[in-house]
C-alpha cells in the first residue's frame, strides 16, 4: 500500500519505534535521522513539519528507523559527528567523537595559545611548537588543534591504517593539510636508529575501559565501535604505563603529557606519572560534569633535576 503521511506524523512514528526498541535519545534521533535524509537543518524541519510526504521518503526513512533500532549508533548511519563545531567523518573503524573530549582541546587550545591551563600560569606562552595526537582515532583532537591554532604543527597517529584514513579524510575536510598521518604502535614509529622525534606536547585518548566492564556497554559501543579503541586491558590502564614509561623520551625540554581518563582513573594515573620521577606539576582537572577527566603533566627540566638530587643528598 502506498503511504502519504504528513512529516510531523512520520517522525512520531519513528520516535515510538525508537522508544520501543530501548534507544535513549529517540525523539532527537527521529529528527535528526529525517534531516540526515533530506539534508536540512532543524530550521528547515520546522518548516516542512506540516508537509505531506510521497511514499518514497517515507520508506527510506524507515528504513534507517529501523538501523537504528538495531542499536547502531546514529553517527554510523549519517557518517558524521560534530566536534569543537567542526564536522568529522566516522566510521565503524574509528571512535565516535565525544563531548567530554572537547574540554581536553579546549584545554590543550587555551595551553598552545597562553600557557594557561584554565585560567593558571603553567609554560611560557606559545612554547607549544609540534604536537602529537597518539591513538587519534578520527584525528578529531589533533584537528580541532590544527584548526585552532594555526602556526601549530600537528602529528596524528594511529595503530589502525583503517582509522588513519578516517583522519586523513577529515584533515582535509576541515582544510587543514599540513597535519600529517603515522601509522605507529603507540611511539614505535618516532623511535628510529637516528633517534627519537620528540615534541612539546603529547596529548591522547588512549583506550581506558577495563576488559571486563565492556560486555556491560551500551549496545551502540560494544558491538559498533572498534574494541582496539576502548579496551585497556585488564585495569583499563595499559595505555597509560606505555605512556608514563616512554612519553618522556619523546618530549622536548619542559614538554607536556594531556591525558583523557575514566572518571575514576585520576589516582592511578597520577601516581603513574609521579612514579617515574621525571613529571612535574602534575594537575588532574574535571569535566562539566564535576568529574575527573584530564590528567596533565610536564617533564622536568634536566638541569634543575640533577640539581635538586645534589641538593637532596
């Protein structure tokens, strides 16, 4: 039977086959799924709310309600998420950008630009010259970065060549040419017999969730996203020892370690740092939700080091 519905109509349907099917946002996914579909933005769907819609829209809309009631993640089926309000591409092999990400690059943006770390003295202004964005994923970091702060230079690497692609794209997607790919196994690749490529900041979302607690994910994480982008191993804290461990051979002088970490990770990942002996004024900041988020650190400067231990003894 041929179908006409008015569009106001159409997205109630799809709301309530959402709902039904357990997904938590279904009224926004039910709009933001039809102005995918008919490229419009929610002015746009104002517009057309009382229109009567052919057949033909109303099939293909369905079509992707009931995707996305499969519990794939939204951003998989319109390929895209916005982030620092740039547009990203995303895909199966690549970490969906989130939110409480952004405040790591608002963080990391206000560090390169005034040396600041929200609001208090931390490096000397513009010291920030070369930039790593280790595990990029989408290169989302690294490229709301380059976009940010233009005399910045900016490294993405990844494990993952599918994910690097992901990135490439999106670098040029958002004009930003001079940000280059590598693939690496965490610092592998910036480690060669003519030594080591350094930089003055390091930042990462490493993969953090402990082994066992991701069967208990979201439907839309666990069976969508790239397992190698969010298991941590058994602690979920892997990444962090390869970090804490080798970050300061590949950090200039007074170079700075940025860190994304579970909201119950701040402890451990500080006491990480300390525990080398080479990371000073290290700061755990929160997120907007009040939780811990952001571990930042920076290798202490040789000199004052050796002058400190002379003094000790």
């Amino acid at each position: 039977t041929p179908m006409s519905l008015p569009l106001k109509e159409l997205i109630k349907i799809g709301e309530k086959q959402l709902s039904d099917a357990g997904i938590a946002d279904a009224a926004r996914d039910a709009k933001l799924l039809y102005c995918f579909l008919d490229k419009l933005d929610s002015v746009g769907l104002l517009m057309r709310w009382q229109d009567v819609l052919q057949d033909n829209s109303c099939e293909s809309y369905f079509e992707l309600i009931e995707r996305r009631a499969a519990h794939i993640p939204l951003q998989h089926l319109t390929g895209e998420q916005e982030f620092m309000g740039f547009p990203f591409n995303v895909t199966p092999a690549v970490l969906i950008p989130r939110q409480d990400t952004e405040t790591m690059v608002e963080d990391a943006i206000e560090l390169i630009e005034k040396g600041t770390l929200r609001g208090e003295e931390y490096i000397k202004p513009q010291a920030i010259k070369e930039v790593l964005d280790l595990c990029c994923g989408s290169g989302a970091i690294g490229i709301s970065i380059a976009k940010s702060c233009g005399k910045t230079k900016v490294i993405c690497s990844d494990v993952s060549e599918e994910a690097l692609k992901v990135a490439e794209q999106n670098a040029a997607l958002n004009g930003c040419k001079s940000v280059k790919m590598q693939k690496s196994n965490m610092f592998e690749a910036f480690n060669s017999r003519l030594g080591r490529k350094k930089f003055d900041l390091i930042i990462s979302n490493p993969p953090y969730i402990e082994s066992s607690v991701i069967p208990t994910l979201q439907r839309e994480v666990k069976d969508y996203e790239p397992m190698m982008a969010l298991d941590g191993g058994e602690d979920g804290l892997d990444f962090y020892r390869i970090i804490a461990s080798e970050g300061e051979d590949y950090l200039q002088k007074n170079g700075i370690i940025m860190l994304e970490i579970g909201y119950d990770q701040g402890k451990a990942v500080t006491e990480m740092l300390q525990e080398t002996g080479s990371f000073v004024s290290i700061r755990c900041l929160k997120d907007l939700a009040g939780k811990d988020r952001i571990v930042v650190a920076r290798l202490e400067d040789k000199k004052k080091r050796k002058n400190n231990r002379k003094a000790e003894k």
